[in-house]
C-alpha cells in the first residue's frame, strides 16, 4: 500500500523526469533549427528523424503530465480522506 510520503516522492521523480525530457527537447529542437538552417549551406545537413525524435519525446512529456496529474489527485484525495 501506499503512503502519502512515498506518494510524495514519486510526484518529485516524475517532475524531475519531466523537466529532463523537457530539457532535452528544447535541446534537440535548437539542433533541428540549426541543421534546418545548415541545410541551406550544405545539401545533406538536414535530418527528417529530427522531427520523430521531437514528436516522441513531446508524446512521453504527454504521458508523464498525465501521471503527474494523476498523482497530484491521488495525493490530494488521500490528504481529503484524513
């Protein structure tokens, strides 16, 4: 069973993998832009798997904001429940 604290702490873990994920999104989004501008100079520079690297790492942001809110609301249901 579950425990505020441990309930605590796993909202902690998935907002720090959220801002990972988030940071290295905008990471690799810079890339892109780059590489898009690069590709203007030099044919060849320019990656289409950019885009499928963002569209997945923005899907698991998605699924993370989910299980954030849903921890967040089993947390407060749980402080409503004392």
């Amino acid at each position: 069973m579950f425990d505020l604290k441990s309930m605590n702490k796993e909202l902690d873990n998935l907002k720090r993998r959220y801002a990972i994920i988030l940071t290295e999104l905008m990471d690799r989004a810079v890339q892109a832009r780059n590489k898009v501008a690069d590709s203007m100079a030099k044919p060849g520079a320019f990656s289409h798997h950019d885009a499928f690297n963002i569209g997945a790492s923005a899907s698991e942001l998605a699924t993370l904001a989910g299980k954030i809110e849903q921890t967040e609301n089993v947390i407060r249901w749980m402080g409503e429940a004392k």
